[in-house]
C-alpha cells in the first residue's frame, strides 16, 4: 500500500511511537495506571499552556471545548467582541450564538492582522463581556500578536478566550504571563497526536469567575464538573465520562516527546520550517496569503495568482507524488492552498518533496 504524506493542517502526521500507544490491547479509562497517565498529560499540558490553573481534557474536538468554555462566561444578552480573520471565526460567531450571546465580529483586515490600537478603539465604543479570537487562523495561516491584544483586553477589563487548536503546539503560548483567561486546543494539529480530544484551559481568574457565576452548564459540558471529578477522584477515575483511552496515552507520548525535544527547540524548528518553505514558493512566483512577521508556525497559506485552481494542485500532488496538501476556504477556496509543516513535517527535509511537487506542477502549466 502507497504510504501518503499528510501536509494537511490536522490532523497532521503522527510518528509511529504515538500511534503505537493508540493502539494493542483494550485499556480501560479507571484504574491506577490510566489515572496516572490523565494526570500526566494535563500537567504537561499546563506547561504548555503556559499556566498554572486545571487544564480540562475531555472526549471531543476544539469546538465543544470552545463551546464548553464560553458556556462559563455567556448568557443571553451578554455581547462578545470576535476578530473576524477567517473561517473559524465564523466558528466562534455561532458557538457564541449558540449560548444565546450576541457576537459583533471586527474585521481583521486581508494578510496581517487587526491593529492593537484598532481592537483598543473597539472596545471601548461599547461594552463587551469577552473577547474572543483565533491564536492562529487555519483557513489563511494568520497568526494574531495574542500578548499585545491581551494587554489592550486587561486594559479595558474585558476577559480573554483564545482558540489555540492550529497553534498550541508550534508556538509559545503563555497564559498566565500574557493574560489569557481561556485557552483551547485539540489533540490533533500542533500538539502532533490523533483527534478525539478537545483541550481547555482556565487560568486561577477564570476559574473563580467561573465559580462565581453559580451557573451549571450540562452534566459533561460542566467544566466545573469536569475539575471536581478531577480533584475528587484523581488516583482511579480522574475523568467525568468514559474516555477514548487510546487517544489519551497516544498523547501522553506526543507530549513526552515535545519535552525531550525541548519547548524552545521545538517552536525555533517550525519557524525555521515555515521560513525555508516560504522563501521556496516565493522563488517559485507563488505569493504568501500572510504578510513576513504575522505567519503561523506551523500552516502557511499560499495564492495561486489566478494560474491555476487549488483543487488542481491538490490532486496533482496526491495522484503523482503521493502528497496531501490542502485548499483553501469559503469565497477564495480555489485561490489558495494550504501547507501544513507540524510536528516531524516541520523539517526542511520533510518539506523538499513538497516544493519539488509544486515545481513540477507549475511547470506542466506552460
């Protein structure tokens, strides 16, 4: 069978030590062994996070832990200011919708990101009960200056939630030192595991507000709920519900092997990864969607310039280099494309095929 090389923003490609760990004999989610196991992996999750508060890690994807977690700060007639960068804030709009909140979206303008003065003047033309924005927007590879916008939401005393699920893993991220309140993410992307579980983080503050608020949100959408079973039952059922227990020892590994590299190592590696593969495409006549200095880490996000339909490139890479890349989004899905360089594709060796491929499929169009 024809492996396929997976440079899709997530899931992402996993070694075959996480996968290893996903898979054998049926483990059950109590017990010693998986309760030390839970316990490990929210602990270096906070490290990663970059905080000191309970890291929630539940059965799901990033967008029930958006939900989740918004769940602890809206109700109806609450307003959340959105930055507006791409699909996934779209995302955000309806999860905020969805709790019966109104979300005012502030656009964020093409290929760089919003101001901070900008969101500074926004949030103090009205009343906001929290500020939500993307850590790194998947569909065009934004990445957003989350410590300046923090400063401009302390400032203005309005809390913070970032979706982290394209960006923890790939960059720093520092709750506590930043000012983050709520941090999300997903086991699939960054943090270089497979899906099925979704990531929130609560820094001490969001969890008093929390607290404070007196309002249950569901059994398993309890994020409280979810803290307390933690704390009450942590050495044989550290869990709510049942878990996908595969899922969570195949990310105990992937974290254990982000510690060995070393944090900073790491997010210098995918830096370097997105530098060489941007400077390729660039030599290449292909123009980046993102502006040099506000791109992600790990996905960058490429124009075709009108020469040639995404899909087309897509499939010329899967049927003659055995290839996965991605298109684009919405309005522009056909005139962009999306390389993901995560985990061990954050490598310019990993990447050289990708750019051979892209070559060669530029040449066939003259």
């Amino acid at each position: 069978m024809t492996r396929i090389r997976n440079f899709t923003p997530g899931p992402v490609e996993v070694s075959e030590e996480v996968l290893s760990a996903q898979y054998g004999q049926q483990k059950l989610h109590v017990g010693a062994d998986f309760a030390a196991t839970y316990i490990r992996v929210t602990e270096g999750l906070q490290k990663i996070f970059g905080t000191s508060g309970h890291v929630a890690v539940v059965p799901g994807c990033g967008t029930l832990v958006n939900e989740m977690a918004l769940g602890g700060y809206l109700a109806p007639g609450k307003r959340v200011l959105i930055l507006d960068a791409g699909y996934f804030s779209s995302v955000l709009q309806r999860s905020v919708e969805g709790w019966g909140a109104e979300p005012v979206l502030l656009p964020v303008p093409e290929g760089q990101p919003l101001a901070p003065e900008a969101l500074r003047t926004a949030l103090t033309q009205q009343h906001y009960d929290l500020l939500c924005f993307t850590h790194v927007e998947t569909s065009t590879s934004l990445l957003n200056p989350v410590k300046d916008y923090c400063q401009v939401a302390r400032d203005a005393g309005v809390p913070v939630m970032v979706d982290s699920v394209s960006a923890l893993g790939t960059c720093a991220a520092e709750m506590d030192a930043w000012g983050i309140d709520v941090m999300t993410s997903g086991s699939q992307k960054g943090l270089e595991s497979v899906p099925g579980l979704g990531l929130v983080a609560l820094s001490d503050r969001a969890w008093k507000h929390v607290e404070s608020t007196g309002i249950r949100r569901g059994g398993v959408t309890d994020l409280l709920r979810w803290r307390e079973q933690f704390d009450t039952a942590r050495d044989w059922h550290p869990s709510l519900t049942t878990m996908p227990v595969g899922v969570v020892y195949a990310l105990d590994v992937a974290l254990q092997r982000m510690f060995s590299e070393g944090l900073s190592d790491r997010y210098q590696r995918h830096r370097t990864a997105r530098d060489f593969l941007c400077a390729e495409l660039a030599d290449l006549g292909l123009e980046m969607q993102i502006r040099d200095g506000a791109r992600a880490a790990g996905v960058t996000a490429v124009k075709t310039g009108g020469r040639f339909s995404s899909s087309d490139l897509v499939t010329y890479l899967m049927q003659h280099h055995q290839i996965r890349i991605a298109g684009g989004f919405g309005a522009n899905k056909e005139e962009v494309f999306r390389v993901a360089h995560m985990g061990d594709h954050a490598s310019i060796p990993a990447l050289r095929p990708v750019v051979s491929g892209i070559a060669q499929f530029l040449q066939q169009l003259t």
